[in-house]
C-alpha cells in the first residue's frame, strides 16, 4: 500500500476539499486551529476539488476555502517550495478575501472574519520554536489587538515537528505526522486509524484509489515541484559564482558587495547566511573548513601571508559567502593573485 503525498497542491485538496472531505476538514481545523476542541460543528467546502475530466487538460489547484460558523472563512494553503515574496502574497489573499465579501455601497459591518492557515514544507520563522504560530493585527508598543477575530494568519511548519509515531498525543499531533509522513508510509498506523476522519483521509490517499487521469496529474505535478527545487538550487549556485567572479575581478572591497547584489537578482537570497568576525585568521579557517571541507596547506599558508589590513577585508567579504560551496577554488585564485 503506498498514499500520494498530502504536501503537493493536487493531493492536498483531494483530500481536504473534495466534496466528501466535510468531516476530514472539520477534525483538521479543530485539531490545528483551536487545540483539537470540537469548536467548528459544520463548515462548507468552497469551490470543492473535482478530478480532470479531459485528458491533457492542465488544472491549477488552488488553496482548499471553506466557511466555518456560517460566516467565517478559512484559507487553507500548503506550501512546498519557499519563493519569494510567499509572505506578502499570503498577506494579500487574506486581505482580498475580506474585501471581496463587500459588494458596491454596502456596510462595513457585513464584513465577517478571515482565517490564512499556511501549512509550510520549509521553516518560515526560525527564531520560534513552535510548529504552530499564530500572527493578528495588534498595537505596536502595547501589543493591544486591533479588530483580533477579523483577520488571523495561521502557520504549521512541518520540519519542526518532529515526534515520532509512540509520541504522538493529540489530535493536533496526529494530523501534523499524517501531513508530514504519510508519503512515506506503507500502511496505516494503528495510533491514526482510530480516528475516524484520519483513517478516511489515509483512504483518500490511498494510490490505489485514484483513477489514471489522477496519477498521471499527481505525477505531473510532482515533476513540476522537483524541477522548481532545482530551478532555485541552480539559481542559487550560478548566482553566487556570478557574484564571486565579479567580485574577484573588481577587487576585493568593492567588487564582493556589488557582485553579491547582482547574484541576488539572480535568486541566491537564500545562499548567505552565516558570516564570521572580521580580522581573526582562526574563525576564517573554521568557517571554511566545516562549509568546503579541509584547506590544503597551501591556501591556509596563503591566507596567514595576508596583511592584517587583507585579512580584514577578506573577512568582510567572505562575511556573507561563507555558505559558497566552491569558494576553496575561488580564494585560491584570490590569494595567488595577491
């Protein structure tokens, strides 16, 4: 037995959205959105999925919407690949749903409460240690809410939750192992199958379920997830030796920087985070090091024959190249060219 994987946009809203998903979304929503207490009873499902009926035919599977409480809505949303500017266009579709429940000359009173729930195969906010976080509009000094209920924006990262199957306690547990590992599984755990919506959800997911047109669309879009993760990694490393290159040409205090802002055009925002303090030989060595493994002799030597006012420089400049894969070859050619 082997399921579709619940993190790509087509399996997702086949489970979450189908027009029988009702009761796998309200034990979903629960056990995310209000600690696994049954506050939500009823919801609709908006725009529900329906399988491709013409072969060839490209289909676009948008967020799973519903409304909740008759008048609540909920964008559910899961995200695989971190592109840019994915926080703002969450931040615009929640916004746009709000506003978009008004037509023409009617009350603002009519608007009703908005809820983004982002589920991410990737870490959005590092500097918290919770899987779920949750984010509302409040007074900046104060921390007063402002209008809390009307718009809320949910996240789920995925790579922090990271308990095992024997660790699992709640409902809210449950559906985030089910979300990250149900791919991976080959049958269904006893610890999920006794609940209900889960065990139908696993049934949903189920490969042998799906009809051809199904596989060949999960299939495509699969591809198509894997073909972007390597678009970004290749961007990222073309970019960053663009960068390189031009800044070795220029010289070193002036070119790094300029270098680096054009391999950021080019997509490598996400190949410079780690810096180290300027001006002190050992920390340049261990950073190199543990990013491109040992120095030979050679290169070490060439860079302890730096000038205090070189190594400086040099330690501004690889501040925000330490992640550089290849950048061994790059100071070799930098440092013979001193």
């Amino acid at each position: 037995m082997s399921f579709i994987n619940p993190k790509t946009d087509f399996a997702f809203k086949k489970i979450f959205g189908s027009a029988d998903s009702k009761d796998i979304l309200i034990s979903f929503l629960n056990a995310i959105l209000y600690e696994s207490n049954p506050v939500i009873e009823d919801l609709e499902i908006l725009d529900p999925y329906l399988a491709p009926k013409i072969k060839g035919v490209k289909n676009t599977y948008l967020d799973v919407k519903a409304k909740i409480g008759g008048s609540k809505t909920v964008i559910i949303e899961m995200q695989v690949l971190n592109v840019e500017s994915f926080e703002k266009r969450i931040l615009y579709n929640a916004t746009k749903a709000y506003s978009v429940q008004l037509k023409s000359g009617e009350n603002y009173d009519l608007l009703n409460p908005v809820i983004a729930l982002t589920i991410t195969d990737f870490q959005m906010f590092e500097h918290l240690e919770t899987v779920i976080s949750r984010f509302c509009i409040k007074e900046k000094n104060n921390r007063i809410d402002y209008l809390a209920e009307e718009l809320e924006f949910v996240f789920v990262e995925l790579p922090k939750f990271n308990k095992t199957l024997e660790e699992l306690e709640t409902l809210t547990d449950k559906w985030i192992y089910f979300m990250k590992t149900a791919r991976t599984l080959r049958s269904v755990p006893e610890e999920l199958g006794n609940v209900p919506e889960l065990r139908k959800a696993f049934g949903i997911a189920n490969e042998a379920n799906l009809d051809p047109d199904e596989l060949e669309d999960l299939e495509r879009r699969e591809i198509f997830i894997q073909d972007q993760r390597g678009a970004i990694t290749k961007a990222t490393r073309i970019g960053i030796e663009q960068g390189i290159r031009q800044g070795i040409e220029q010289g070193i205090e002036q070119g790094i920087e300029q270098g680096i802002e054009q391999g950021i055009e080019q997509g490598i925002e996400q190949g410079i985070e780690q810096g180290i303090k300027r001006g002190q030989l050992q920390l340049i060595v261990s950073l190199l090091e543990r990013r491109v493994g040992p120095l030979s002799p050679e290169i070490q030597t060439r860079i302890s024959q730096l000038s205090a006012e070189q190594l400086e420089n040099l330690g501004k400049s690889i501040f925000e190249l330490a992640s550089v894969p290849d950048l061994t070859d790059r100071l070799q050619t930098y440092s013979r060219s001193r």
